[in-house]
C-alpha cells in the first residue's frame, strides 16, 4: 500500500467512521471507477529524467520565509538508488522501518468526492454514544454540531486505550463557515470560483479532560469536471518529520513555493480511465494541509495554493 493510500487511511480513521463504514468509503474511494468521457486539456506526462531535474532545480533556486521554514517538514525527492541505500543504512542503524521514507505507488483508482451516503456514515458515528446535539445559528456559520463520548481501543491522539475522550463533529455548507470557530485560512478566494459540495464539508475535535488533542477540517469544491477535496489538522499527540520520496513514482512531481514562503508538494498522475489526478501536501509540527482531486491544471492549482495563506496553517497552535 503507498503512502498517499496510508494517509487517506489515516484520515478516515482521524474522521472516525466505524470499521465497516472505512472499509466501506476506502473501497469507493481508491477503487471505484468513474467511466466518463474526458473533456478539456490535461497536463503532459513526464519522464523521470525530466521530473527529476525539475525536482532539482526547484530545490536549488526556492527561497522560503524564514518564519514557515522554521516550521516546515521537507520533502525531499530522491533517485531510485539513493533513496534505496539511505532507507537500506536507516533501517541498519535504526532497526526497524521508518515512514520517512515513502516509496508510494499510485493505484490507477479515480478521485471519488463524498456524497450523502458517505457524510452520513460520518455524521451518526455508530461507534460513540451521542451526549449533544446543538443547531447552529446565523452568527455560528455552521448548522449543527454533535458531541459524542467514546472510549475505543485506540492509542491515537496520545492517549491509552479505554481512555473515554470527548469528540465533537460540526456540520456546515461550506468549509468557510467553520470560521467563528477557527480563522485558520482565508477561503474566499477559493469560494468564489469553486462550488462547495455540503456533503464534503467537516469538521472534527478530540477532547480529552478539556484538553484538545486533534483537530480536523476540510471541504470538498467542484467547478466542471475539477473536483477536489482541501483539509487540514492539528495533532498535538504528533510532530511530523522530513520526508524522502523516490523520484519517478508519478508522471508529474513539483516542489512549489506560494508567495507567503510554503513549499508544497505537488505530484499528478493519470487514472485508468484517462483523468488527471493530483495530490497536494505540506505539513510542519503538529500541523498538515492536503489537497486531493482531479482533472486540474497545474496553474489553476497554483493559484488556489497561493490564495490559503498556507503559512497561516503551519503556524497555527491552540489558544
């Protein structure tokens, strides 16, 4: 299984969809095929030789801010047999393996967005015992919110298995709507020229002795055939670390700067059924943003990346 696989596990279980709602959207989401007819340009395919002197130059000539390098994990891409001997000397020195380095491959699956089956698996969280449930008002800019207690056998957010935690979910059109609560990213920009499906929309705490653990939202927009999901978490249990990719592994790979001194790593590929298929990610700290989607051009991805104020995200730490 590749590591952008393993990070979409990670953010259903993050979510907390019962075992047989996961296994449920993980099937439909890594591997359910949409046959559709592809309309409009896609990006060209590359070789690894090209990818890997782009990968090059991009690191050689970016400058960053100095307060969100401060902050940032790097991603590093590396040559297939560079990337084999440092991972080969890491596991002799260490003796176990290490998620730093990630030598993912992608599946061919099609993105596949949310819709009212998924959100729903969600939204009742079989697994918990419901404790609250509150509707929101104009001034809250999201429509409801449930407050649940849990004790499952999990070691996630730092804490021991049988620990009863206290998780809270909000519901809401949009992803700016969650902006009472937290002013993390400027989303109107984004808003303005992509439609929110209400059905990706989310929003998740873990609470535990009213201490925050985790921290989770995101939303899903669509313009056209351009579909894409965009999130981001705090995990005050984990502290991500540098990462090292194999250069290669996906037809397109960019590291790119935003105005405000991010470097985000971009990589694109084509589904079996011919769509472009891109993922985003940048992470430091506690923190990380993602963006996952289909059928977008590399600039228009630019100028969503360059709209978030993404150093922002890296900086942000509960009051």
């Amino acid at each position: 299984m590749g590591r952008l696989e393993q990070d979409y596990r990670e953010a259903l279980d993050n979510l907390r969809f019962s075992g047989e709602g996961k296994e449920r959207i993980m099937k439909n989401l890594m591997e359910r095929q949409e046959r559709e007819t592809v309309k409009g340009k896609r990006f060209r395919p590359l070789r690894t030789a090209l990818i890997a002197a782009a990968v090059c130059l991009a690191l050689a000539g970016t400058a960053f801010a100095a307060a969100a390098a401060a902050r940032q994990a790097r991603i590093t891409y590396l040559d297939r047999d560079r990337f084999t001997k440092e991972y080969d000397e890491y596991l002799k020195e260490h003796g176990h393996s290490s998620s730093q380095y990630s030598d993912g491959h992608y599946t061919g699956s099609d993105f596949r967005g949310w819709d009212a089956a998924f959100w729903e698996d969600w939204w009742q969280n079989p697994d918990a015992e419901l404790v609250e449930e509150i509707a929101g008002t104009a001034g809250d800019g999201w429509t409801a919110k449930r407050v649940f207690k849990s004790n499952l056998s999990s070691t996630s957010y730092g804490l021991r298995r049988g620990q009863t935690y206290e998780e809270t979910r909000y519901q809401a059109e949009r992803a700016s709507d969650y902006g009472s609560l937290w002013g993390l990213w400027d989303l109107s920009w984004l808003e303005e020229r992509y439609a929110a499906n209400p059905y990706g929309t989310f929003a998740r705490t873990i609470t535990y002795r009213d201490k925050l653990r985790f921290l989770a939202l995101g939303g899903e927009y669509q313009d056209g055939e351009t579909r894409f999901n965009i999130g981001f978490s705090w995990n005050g249990s984990f502290a991500y670390e540098d990462e090292y990719r194999v250069t290669g592994n996906k037809e397109y790979a960019e590291l790119y700067t935003t105005p405000d001194g991010v470097e985000v790593a971009i990589e694109m590929d084509t589904s079996d059924t011919g769509k472009s298929v891109f993922w985003a990610s940048v992470w430091g700290g506690h923190n990380s943003f993602s963006m996952f989607g289909t059928q977008m051009e590399v600039d228009a991805l630019h100028d969503i990346l360059d709209s978030l104020n993404l150093s922002a995200l890296l900086e942000y730490a509960p009051e």
